[in-house]
C-alpha cells in the first residue's frame, strides 16, 4: 500500500507493562513498526508505560513518552503533539481500548473532525458521528 502524503506523524501506544509470558509480542510487533514508519520517513510518537522494554530506547522514536497509559495523559500527548495518525492496534488489548474510548468520547472527531469508520454497528453510527 503506497505511503499516504499527507501522513508526517503518527503516535503509536505501546503495551505497557510486561508480564512474563505476556505482552511482550505486542513490544516487539510496536518496535519493528516505529522502525518501518521512520524507514517512511515518518515523525513518530511513541506512549508507552513501561520504560524497561526495547520500544522506549530514544532510537525507536522522535518523540517518546514514558507515561501512564490513561485517557488523561493520551489526550494532553494527543494535544501537544499533533499526530496525523494513531497506531494502537499494537498494543494489544490496552491500545484498542484506550482508542475506542477516545473515539466513543468524542476526543479523536473534535480534535480533527475525522470519524473512524465501522468504529460502531451500523445501528449505532448515527449518534457517533462528528
């Protein structure tokens, strides 16, 4: 898929903590794409909890932000940074959750007008929309 020109900064949400036996796919899958998106020549922004993984080095990403991964400190990131774009789907289950709570709040549509499509069942689109 080419590469979308108006995309320059993406943040990705990493996984946060890591148990033993757990999580720590989501580390590496959010690594490599850091990697691939600054190939890309893309700004990314990285937020992730946990400063004892790979994917915090300073060298994975522009921006990286060792903070709770909680609606309140995703959206002051969110404000001060201005990502064209969010990654969340490698995360695991703690990104999926943390954007579908931005975007069932209102967050993601007021801050850029854009609603994701197919966030909600066609039933219950209506109400969601920016």
């Amino acid at each position: 898929m080419p590469l979308n020109p108006n995309l320059k900064k993406v943040m990705v949400i990493g996984s946060g903590p890591i148990v033993i036996g757990q999580a720590a796919e989501f580390d590496y899958a959010g690594t490599q794409a850091c990697r691939a998106l600054k190939e890309e020549g893309l700004e990314v922004v990285l937020v992730n909890s946990n400063p004892a993984t790979i994917m915090t080095d300073a060298a994975m990403a522009d921006h990286v932000y060792v903070e709770p991964l909680t609606l309140d400190f995703l959206k002051k990131i969110i404000k001060k940074e201005h990502p064209d774009s969010i990654l969340s789907t490698l995360g695991g289950q703690t990104g999926l959750t943390l954007s579908m709570q931005l975007a069932k709040e209102g967050f993601l549509c007021r801050l850029s007008g854009y609603r994701a499509p197919r966030l909600y069942p066609r039933r219950h689109r209506r109400r969601h929309r920016c």
